[in-house]
C-alpha cells in the first residue's frame, strides 16, 4: 500500500491511497477507528550492530480515518 506521514507537535499524520469502493471502505464507513503498524527489519551479518546481527523497530498507533 501507497502511504506517506506527515508529524505535527501533537499528530501523526498517515496519507495513504487506496479503492474509493470495496469490502474495506464500506468497513470504514460503518466504523472509521483504525489501527496501524510500521516495521522494519535490518540485518546486519557482517557487523554488529549494538552487539547485535539484526535490529527491529515497530511503531503501532491508532486513530480515526478520514475521507
């Protein structure tokens, strides 16, 4: 999925873009409550990285979708 961020002093702003119609739009529009995660995972095999071979970081939020 297409997405983009945009932080303010108090927000996360998450843009993405997906089907105007579709099983989770009409879902969305019966409950706009959303939650979403971001990940990332590096591997690091030929140095270590803080005495590790790999690092992960996840980022979890919820909110509200808007149109």
């Amino acid at each position: 999925m297409s997405f983009g961020f945009e932080m303010t002093d108090i927000h996360l702003n998450v843009y993405t873009h997906f089907m105007k119609i579709g099983k989770k739009v009409e879902l969305l529009k019966k409950d706009s409550r959303v939650c979403v995660e971001f990940s990332i995972f590096n591997d690091f095999p030929d140095k270590k990285y803080k005495g590790h071979g790999h690092d992960y970081r996840c980022v979890i939020t919820k909110g509200k979708i808007r149109y």
